[in-house]
C-alpha cells in the first residue's frame, strides 16, 4: 500500500507541475522551467526589443550595413556570438552604439567606421532598444 501511495504522490506531483525528489535509482520529475523574460538583461522588456527591431530596420539605420537580420554586409554580423569588439552584453551594446567604433578600432573591415548612434538621428531611450533587440540576436 505504502508503494502505491508513494507513486501516487509522484505522478501527482509530475501531473500538477511540482518537482519531487527522485527515488534512487528512479527519474526525478522536471522543476518547472524559467520564466523566457527572466533570461533577459536587468531592465530589457519584450516591449523594448520589439521596437529595437523597428528602430534597427528604420530610423537607426542599422540594417544598411549589418543587414535586415543582422548577418552582416559592410559592417560584421550581429547574429552570432562573435564579438569583435566588447563582450556582446547589453551594457557594451549600448556603449557601442552610443559611441560608434572609429576607423582605428574597426577589425571587420580596416578603416570602416560605425558613427555614434549609428550616424541616424536616434534617442537614448531608443539606443536602449536596439541594444536590447541586437543582444536577442547573439542569445
């Protein structure tokens, strides 16, 4: 009987999304997953990213030169992990795009620049979301 109840409990627990220890030489019971928007840097919102996504493919003008889906073209692509300046976090992708990269730190092709807000005429609040938006790329 006691056999019975102890399965009971675990398939109760499984079945209503609790996580029960597993019984030696048994399987444990998956812990329910994370919250997707918990992965995302302090401060980002799907909110942001989606108009990151706007501002990138319009007025920050981003995509005539790393592409519509941020695989590159004249400037390096975005959407792997590959940083050739910086670490690919949020707080580096801000400070890239606010600051640009002069011709002395260009590595992807020597001599090409990336002007401070990425030469479009875009806001701090609006720098925030590309950089949210192109930190999605990469993660």
């Amino acid at each position: 009987m006691k056999r019975v109840l102890l399965a009971f409990s675990v398939f109760l627990a499984a079945c209503t999304g609790g996580s029960t220890p597993a019984p030696a030489g048994g399987m444990a019971t998956a812990a329910p997953m994370a919250d997707a928007a918990s992965a995302l840097p302090a401060g980002v919102t799907d909110a942001m990213i989606e108009e990151g996504q706007a501002v990138f493919g319009g007025p920050g003008v981003c995509a005539a030169c790393h592409g519509a889906d941020g695989s590159g073209g004249i400037g390096p692509n975005l959407a792997d992990a590959e940083w050739l300046i910086g670490d690919g976090s949020y707080e580096e992708l801000v400070e890239r795009i606010t600051v640009g990269v002069p011709a002395s730190q260009a590595t992807f092709r020597r001599g090409a620049v990336m002007p401070p807000r990425g030469g479009g005429a875009i806001t701090a609040a609006q720098i925030a979301s590309v950089a949210a938006f192109v930190w999605t790329m990469s993660h």
